[in-house]
C-alpha cells in the first residue's frame, strides 16, 4: 500500500471538481471541512482537533488553488502540492482569516458569482456561524451556495489507491475480530476486552482507533453507539464490538458478536436471521441496484422471520475519510450503486424490546456485483466458555 497520493491524483480531484462546478455554474468552491481538506491537498494532520483556527481551501475555474490557513499551518502544507498560500496570525478572534479570505475571494473575482459551499448533506463549514455571516455581508455580490452535492459525487467513488487503503485497514482489523475470542473470556468488563481489540490493531499496524463503540447484555443490547464501560460480560451476554479504525486516514467500519456462556434460543434465532439478511443484502449490491433496494431486500428477510423494530435509522452507508459517508442504506435513499463505491452492509434487529443484534460487513461494489472486504461474520455466533 503506497501512504499518499500522487501529485496527479490530486490535480485529478481537482480537475473533476471543477467539470462539475462547471455544469453547477460555480465560479469558486469553498473547503473549510477536515476530510475535504486533505481529500484535496493531501495535509495529513490531526491539529483540527484544535478549534480554535479555521482553515480555508479555494477552487477556482481559472485559477490555481489557494489555501488561506493559519501562520502556524504554513510549513506543513508547504509540503502538500499547494503552491498558492496566504496566511495570518492566529488566535484572533476578532478577524480568524476572514479579510484574507475574502480578499484571495476578490481576486479570483470582484464581480457578482456564485460561491459552493459545504452546507448540505453530511456536511459542515468549520468556521463560525458570525465569521460566515461576515464573510456573505463584506462580498455582497457574491452568493454562497450548497455544493455538497459536488464533493459527495467525487468522494462516493475511490480510486485504486484509496480502495487499497481501505482493504488494508479492513484486513487489519479483520484479523484482529478473528483472534479476539482466544483473548476474551467471562469476568472481564467491556472496556478491558476493548483495551484487548485496539491493541491487536495497532499491533497489526492500524495507525489510529478513532471508533470503538462496545455493549453488552443478556441475549443483547440496548444500543450500539457508546463507548465500553466497566461492566463485566456475564454467563448469557451477548458483547458486540463496533471499530472504526483508520490507516493513511482511511477507515474500516464493521462490527463483529461474542456470546459467553448459554445463550437465549431467541437470541441465537436473531442472530440467524441476520446473518442471513447481510447475505441477502450483500448479493443486492451491484452497479444498477440502488441502496433502497439493499435495504428492502434485508428488510423483506427481518420482516419474514420476526416483527421488526429498528431503531438505528438505516441499514449501512458509504465509508472512506470518514467512519460514515453518503449514500445511507434505506427505504428512502434511492442512489445508484456505482463500481468503486465502499459500502458498510449493516443489518439491525431488535428482537425483544430494548434487545437488538446488529450485524455489518464492509463490501467493494465491482463492475458486476461486490467483493467482500471484511472477513464474514461467522454463520454461527461465538461462543466464548
């Protein structure tokens, strides 16, 4: 797996970008987010975990990009292939880079344009409310518009390289849920067995652990989105471990159950089912299907072997940069499957009130169908003694 991308690889993100502001009738695209950001510069840091400074990229049709960041930024994006950056000094509050952008805005173009921004779905600018609010009254003639649309369209479908850094984190982690049950045993609380399975994933040469949701209970759980605590796993639980863990900024997302003990026949039965669900919603994804179909396809199999209550929303969604991207496998989300799309597959079933399994693989959609990333759940649920 090579870390990075190619200065082309770069260059061709940015040429796409601009054939579909084109057709969008964008003069500039305006990049505050993280993952945008080094999806179009290649910056590899985690100082956003900072917020006190904003960082701003601009896309322009007839102009090279600009980034307009921090002074304390400039040397490491002097490393990327940005050639164009202006900077201020930063922390200040009471002009946090605002003139300098506007000003490289002007630059590009005095007169009235329009302005993408990140302002839809699963999308966010990282800058203050008041400081964009500035920005839209001090360039009265420029019109700020959404263009999450744009960046989804790019990012949805990876590259060879991307996919490869994808299944390489995957494959890591997959083989770290494989060994987990020779090291987990009755007695230990969630967050020990946790401490467990990240440890196997940097030793297996994960470079962060930035997810790892962890629940237990009887026969199930309640939920699946927090973190583990210190209760111990107990004769009849069911541990379910969710990772999102990432190399070269990419990240994997599937989840995998323990059972200890003697478990409830309903909770095997449950387990069962969605296990064949996944199967089911696995073979629906193909180029021409769409994730409503995915979704209808599992949801026909819950519906037929239980009364189906789920809680959770959706039944997977895209992954890269991020531990969750668009599309979102539902009823209601009629994208078109696309080969190079990576798609986390994730059944739910809450088979008893306040009870649920869910279950999720990580799938490539091919030219004809999909590759299964993640090792597949085992058919029968483990059973640690």
């Amino acid at each position: 797996m090579m870390r990075g991308f190619s200065i082309h690889d770069y260059k061709m993100r940015v040429d796409r970008a601009l054939e579909l502001m084109k057709k969008n009738n964008l003069e500039m695209l305006l990049i505050t987010s993280p993952q945008n950001f080094r999806y179009f510069t290649g910056l590899d840091s985690y100082f956003w975990e900072s917020p006190t400074r904003p960082w701003f990229l601009l896309l322009s049709i007839n102009h090279e990009p600009i980034a307009v960041v921090p002074s304390i930024g400039k040397t490491a994006l002097q490393n990327t292939w940005i050639k164009n950056i202006q900077t201020w000094q930063s922390p200040n509050p009471s002009d946090e880079g605002i003139t300098v952008l506007q000003e490289a805005i002007l630059s590009i173009k005095a007169e009235s344009c329009l302005i993408g921004c990140e302002l839809g779905k699963e999308s966010y600018l990282r800058l203050s409310i008041k400081d964009f609010e500035r920005l839209n009254q001090n360039l009265p003639k420029h019109k700020f518009v959404d263009a999450s649309n744009i960046i989804w369209k790019l990012r949805m479908i990876k590259s060879n390289n991307e996919i490869s850094k994808i299944k390489k984190i995957i494959s890591i982690a997959s083989k770290a849920f494989d060994e987990l049950p020779n090291f987990i045993n009755i007695g230990q609380s969630e967050i020990e067995i946790a401490k467990i399975m990240k440890q196997k994933l940097l030793n297996y040469g994960a470079d962060y652990t930035f997810y790892m949701s962890c629940a237990s209970g009887p026969g199930g759980y309640s939920q699946i989105i927090s973190n583990p605590t210190e209760k111990k796993v107990d004769e009849g639980d069911i541990l379910i471990i969710d990772t999102g863990s990432t190399i070269d900024g990419y990240f994997c997302d599937f989840d995998r159950n323990f059972g200890f003990g003697n478990l409830p026949k309903s909770a095997i039965l449950a387990y069962d089912i969605l296990w064949e669900a996944a199967e089911i919603g696995m073979e629906k994804a193909k180029p021409g299907n769409t994730c409503a179909d995915i979704n209808n396809a599992m949801l026909k199999i819950l519906n037929k072997n239980c009364p189906v209550s789920n809680s959770v929303g959706r039944m997977g969604h895209g992954l890269g940069l991020q531990l969750t991207e668009p599309p979102s496998i539902m009823s209601n989300d009629n994208t078109l499957l696309k080969e190079n799309m990576i798609i986390a597959i994730e059944p739910c079933l809450e088979y008893a009130p306040g009870t649920m399994i869910v279950q999720e693989e990580n799938i490539l959609i091919t030219k004809d169908g999909y590759e299964r990333l993640s090792s597949r759940t085992p058919k029968t649920i483990p059973i640690i003694n």
